[in-house]
C-alpha cells in the first residue's frame, strides 16, 4: 500500500523545484519531508512543505522539528539562489 504512494511522489519530484530532505538517527532513517517551490518564475519565492513523516520508533525524539528547521534553511539558500528572482 505504501509503495504506490511513495513511487507517485517520486515520479513528481523535479530537482528544479522539489526535495525530499531525509532525516537519519545512527544511520537509520528518521523521517523525511518534501519540500517544494514553484515551478513557474513568477511563483518561485513560494514553498510548501509536504508528506513530514517521523518514524515510529523516533517521534518525540525532536526529529520533526529538525526537519523543519533544516527545511526553513533550505528554502532559504534556494530562493537567494533562484535564477529566476
């Protein structure tokens, strides 16, 4: 069930707009996170972040929160680098 899901995601991704940023606890995955910004020039500056997941085994540890924050970091460095702005 949970492939499907994930191949769709893959499939949409585009390393002009789009990231999956994976979280990793002693070489296991943690959580990931997509983040995306718009495809059109004019909608560059803009980011949504989709699909947070944490790992079972590490919710509460502060996983999300990293994510996110190095997500928040990301977008940044991205849009002062957009050709198109």
């Amino acid at each position: 069930m949970l492939r499907p899901a994930v191949e769709r995601i893959t499939r949409e991704l585009s390393p002009d707009h789009s990231r999956r940023l994976l979280a990793t606890v002693d070489g296991a995955l943690a959580g990931w996170l997509l983040l995306r910004r718009g495809a059109h020039p004019l909608a560059a500056h803009c980011g949504v972040l989709n699909d947070v997941q944490t790992h079972v085994r590490f919710r509460g540890a502060g996983v999300g929160a990293a994510m996110m924050r190095h997500a928040q970091g990301v977008a940044r460095d991205e849009i002062l680098m957009s050709p198109a702005l």
